[in-house]
C-alpha cells in the first residue's frame, strides 16, 4: 500500500511548499535587509530556490488531480481560479528567484526594495491561493470520494444522534425534581416509588 493512494492525496501532500517557503524567503530577506546580515538574505534566497521547486511539484499534482476527483460545479469554478492563481504566482516567484541567480543573489539597494514589494506581493497572493485550497477541501470535500462522505455523513448523523440522546438524557434528569415523599428524596431519573 502507497502512502497516498490519490493523486489529490499528493497533492495535499505538496501544497504546503510554496505558501511556506516565499513567505519564509520574504521574511528571511526583510530580516537580512534590516539588520544586514548576508546569512539571512541567503537563507531568503534558498527558500526562494526550494519554493519555486516545490511549485512545480505542488502544481504538477493539482493538474493532475483536477481531472481524477468528483467536484461539484461550485468546486470547478473555485478550481479554475486557484490553478489560474497558482501558476500566475509560481511563474512569478520563478522570475523572481531568475532575477537574484542573475544578479548573483545581490541586489542594489533601490533595486532590492523593488524585489522586496513584488515578492512580499506574491508571498500574499500565495496565501491567497492555498486560502481557496482549503475552501474547497473544507467547505466543499473536494478530494473525497462520494462513496467515503456518504459513509463519513452517516457516521456524524449516527453520532450527533448519539450526542442528542446523550443530552435528552441529561436534560430529562435534570428536569426531574427531587420528589419529597415521607421525608426522604429521590435520586434524579428514578421513578418514584409506589406506597399503598
């Protein structure tokens, strides 16, 4: 058995890479330029380098994932704009991290506050992007089966059941007063007892 079965569950697996690594490689870089520390705007650098990969991966599974999962119409359209925000902010950071290999990973000081703005712009832009991700595997199931949420919708409703019974029960006790009879009390939930 392969760790991930689907290639949604690669997908899942992969997305993570980007939005985390341009948003450390931005901050990594603000970081470096504040304090000027060459140690900081190289490890901005790498994580530009290992989020650009990480694009390629994570958008290479999710086109293939598009075509392999049951959606609905709402998920389609919600898919159509992430994968076009996907790879408009992949190729983006890709001729960002194209900029820093041709300057040798030193920018001028005018020219680094230039990169600094569009990438912290395309760091927001990404988060955007796994924001509709997550719209549509946790508002919408994208990526489960219909046969797996039909069982997993049968298990909630069989466990709320269990739940509101469970309350039912408390309420009913609560709601029971404790019966004065000859001086002495009934517990809650016990039928009084008869005398005759």
């Amino acid at each position: 058995m392969f760790l991930f079965n689907t290639a949604a569950e690669w997908h899942a697996a992969l997305n993570d890479l980007p939005p985390t690594l341009f948003a450390s490689s931005v901050a990594f870089d603000l970081l470096g330029s504040w304090f000027r520390r060459d140690s900081l705007k190289a490890a901005g650098f790498w994580s530009l380098v290992g989020g650009v990969l990480g694009a390629v991966l994570a958008v290479a599974s999710g086109l293939i994932a598009e075509d392999r999962i049951q959606h609905s119409e709402v998920v389609h359209q919600i898919m159509e704009v992430h994968e076009t925000w996907a790879i408009s902010v992949s190729i983006g950071f890709a001729v960002l991290a194209a900029w820093r290999i041709w300057r040798r990973s030193t920018l001028p000081g005018g020219e680094r506050g230039i990169y600094l703005v569009l990438a912290s712009v395309g760091a927001l832009a990404m988060l955007y992007t796994a924001h509709l991700g997550g719209t549509m595997v946790f508002r919408h199931g994208a990526g489960v089966p219909t046969a797996a949420m039909e069982q997993e919708l049968k298990g909630r409703a069989e466990h709320h059941h269990d739940e509101a019974g469970e309350a039912d029960d408390e309420d009913h006790g609560a709601a029971v007063a404790p019966a004065q009879d000859s001086g002495h009390a009934h517990l809650p939930g016990t039928p009084p007892e008869k005398h005759d």
